[in-house]
C-alpha cells in the first residue's frame, strides 16, 4: 500500500510539476526514502547533511506536526497524508499606529 505526500510549489521540479505524490509506506524516514528513490534529489531538500528534517521544512502525518510526535520514526500508515510544508519567514513590519 502507499501513503500520499503533499509536495510544496518549491519542490516541484524534483515531482515533475506534480502536487501530491505516492510513497511507499512505513516510518516517516522510509516515506521520504521511498520519496527520494523516486524522485531523486528530493530527500535532500527535506533532510539535512545529518538526515534530520530541515531546520525550515515542516511536516505533517495528517494533522499531526512529527516534530511533536515522534519525528522521522513516525509511522505513516497506508492511506494517510504527508504534507510537506516549507516555514514561511519575514513580511513587512507592522506601522506604528496610535491609539487614543
């Protein structure tokens, strides 16, 4: 069975264009391994030189953030959703408005 995986714009190019694609099932870690055999390089935007998830890349077993649970040793069962959700950073800073 597979699990889907939710692809963030940015990581695109690695999927094709494609949105949200199939991964074999398991612990998170064997997910984005199953993710990067078939889109290589891919892994590499998510993990780090260690193999630890990006500082700035966020990820969700369902509605579940991993790094609350139990990380890259997550299980992600056949049929569930990965989403794979870069931080977003910065914007204007707010006007200093008065009040009264």
């Amino acid at each position: 069975m597979t699990v889907s995986v939710r692809i963030p714009t940015i990581l695109r190019t690695y999927t094709g264009g494609a949105a949200e694609v199939p991964a074999a099932e398991g612990t998170l870690r064997e997910v984005i391994a199953s993710l990067d055999g078939a889109y290589p390089g891919i892994g590499g935007r998510i993990l780090d030189g260690e193999g630890k998830l990006r500082r700035f890349v966020n990820v969700y077993v369902g509605d579940e953030d991993v790094r609350f649970s139990q990380g890259l040793d997550t299980q992600v069962p056949a049929g569930a959703q990965v989403s794979v959700i870069p931080a977003v950073a910065g914007g204007a800073p707010v006007a200093n408005i008065g009040v009264g």
